[in-house]
C-alpha cells in the first residue's frame, strides 16, 4: 500500500462528514456524463485534499480510477466530453454492454476513437485506458 491509499479512507470519512454537514450535497446526476445512477466523490487532485471531489457515476469513476494528480481538470475532461462519447454511454445508446463497445471500438468499427492517454499524454499511466469515440459518429450511426 503506497502513502496515497493511505489517506484515501480517511479523505471519503472527511466527504461523508461534510455531507452530513450540508458542506458538500450530491447532485442527483455525474458532473461529467449526467448519468442518474450510483454517484461517488472522485478525488481528482489527491487525497491531501479531501473535500475537493468530483460527484460522478461509478461508470466515470471507473475511467478515471488511479488519476487522482490533478494533471486532468474536470475543464479538460469536460472539453473531450464535448466531442467524444466515454464508451459506457455509447453502451447505453446502443443497449449493450460496455465491452461490446470497446470490442467494437478494437475492431474498428467506430474510426477516429481515441484513449484518454492520447488527451492526456502527460496524465499517470494506468492500467486501464479507456477509449473515446466521436459523437458524429454515434448520430449518424444510431
Ligand atoms: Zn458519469
């Protein structure tokens, strides 16, 4: 366990508290994608700083896990958002899974997607690089 999981259940005690607070209020829908379902604070500039989250659903959470250095405002986030559709929303237009997609996204089916490290080449490594695929493309194809 490195010095950043450390802290990171005393930053979600310290959400919580303020929660109960009133400091800090869930949005009914994901800061990013607006998604209704299972929303949690994502620490985007670690977790010295606990109080300074992001509300997203589990889904976007999960395309951000282990980017937590603060090299990815929610601006520049929100600016791929503008013109690119996180795999689990094109998995929600179309009524498929979220691994449909990326298989697809894999095979070529959708040309000129892209993986967040192409946005972000100076962001932390994970292990898990999702991809990013036009919105055109899912207006005309849908
Ligand atoms: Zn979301």
């Amino acid at each position: 366990m490195n010095l950043a999981q450390h802290k990171k259940p005393y930053a979600y005690y310290q959400v919580e508290r303020a929660i109960a607070k009133g400091v800090l209020i869930i949005p009914k829908t994901c800061e990013l994608c607006s998604n209704r379902e299972s929303i949690i604070p994502h620490h985007w500039n670690g977790y010295d700083y606990p109080l300074d989250v992001w509300f997203i659903c589990r889904s976007c959470n999960n395309i951000l896990r282990g980017r937590h250095d603060g090299t990815m405002s929610k601006d520049d986030i929100l600016g791929v958002l503008n013109n690119y559709y996180p795999t689990h929303i094109v998995a929600k237009k179309y009524g498929v899974t979220t691994p449909l997609v990326t298989w697809r996204v894999r095979n070529g089916l959708f040309p000129g997607s892209r993986k967040l490290t192409d946005f972000f080449p100076n962001g932390p490594k994970t292990k898990y690089d999702p991809w990013f695929i036009p919105k055109d493309l899912i207006e005309v194809q849908v």
